[in-house]
C-alpha cells in the first residue's frame, strides 16, 4: 500500500470520528485538506472517485449507479439542490447522495479543497458551484 493510500484512508477515518450527522461535509472536507488532499473528481454513475494528493494520485472505485448502455438523465439544478439539502440535513445517506446527483443529472463534481467549493457537471456544460464552510477541527 502506498504512503497516499494509506495518508487517504487514515484521513478519513478521522473524518467519520469528527464528523457531525448533520452538516458533516465541511468536517469531512477540512480533515481531508489538512491531510494534504487538494483535489477530489467524482464521476458519476461509475461512483469512481479520484483523489489529489500532495502524496500522489488515488482512484477508489465504488459500487456503479448504473450499468450497460443508459440514458443520461437531463440536468435539474431545482432537483441537485434539493439533493444537497437532504444530505446536509443528515436526511440521505452518501450513496442515496450520489443516486440523486445522478438522477438530477450530474455527470461528475469537482470538490476543490483549497477554494471550498464543489462544483456539479452536466453532460451538456450545465454547472451548479457552492461553496462550503471553513471549519474548526481540533488536532
């Protein structure tokens, strides 16, 4: 296992033990930054998740939203929201999450943990950017 894998991994650990139900991605989001991850590409519906980290790159496949040849649902920016709001109010699980983004039509997102922003993709150019929170985590 490389020095990255297991930098990542640790990270998060310490991210679950910190993070609140309720709005926890900022949580999540510091623990990582701090853990040296500058960059964090999702690409949905293959649930493939590529990190940046000052230790070097790392992909994690997840379990696949869709599989063979589908339609790509239209973008709905009301739809995304609404989505991030749930999972914001501790309503939605991370993988209940991702199904919505993809039904709501996001094709990938950018989370960008320097600027603290995630930025959500359409097939056709469509962009929705929000910014998070800085937050106080103690060592």
């Amino acid at each position: 296992m490389s020095k990255a894998i297991e930098n990542l991994e640790a990270a998060q650990k310490r991210a679950l033990a910190v993070r609140p139900r309720v709005g926890g991605f900022p949580y999540l989001a510091e623990t990582l930054r701090r853990a040296g991850v500058t960059r964090n590409f999702w690409f949905l519906p293959a649930c493939q998740s590529l990190f940046l980290t000052n230790d070097g790159p790392v992909v994690t496949q997840g379990t696949p939203l869709a599989a063979g040849t589908v339609d790509v649902p239209l973008f709905d920016r009301g739809a995304l929201i609404s989505a991030l709001r749930k999972d914001q109010a501790g309503e939605s699980t991370f993988p209940e999450f991702l199904a919505a983004s993809w039904r709501a039509g996001v094709v990938r997102y950018d989370v960008d943990f320097t600027a603290r922003t995630v930025a959500y993709f359409g097939c056709n150019g469509e962009e929705y950017v929000e910014a998070y929170p800085a937050v106080e985590i103690d060592s």
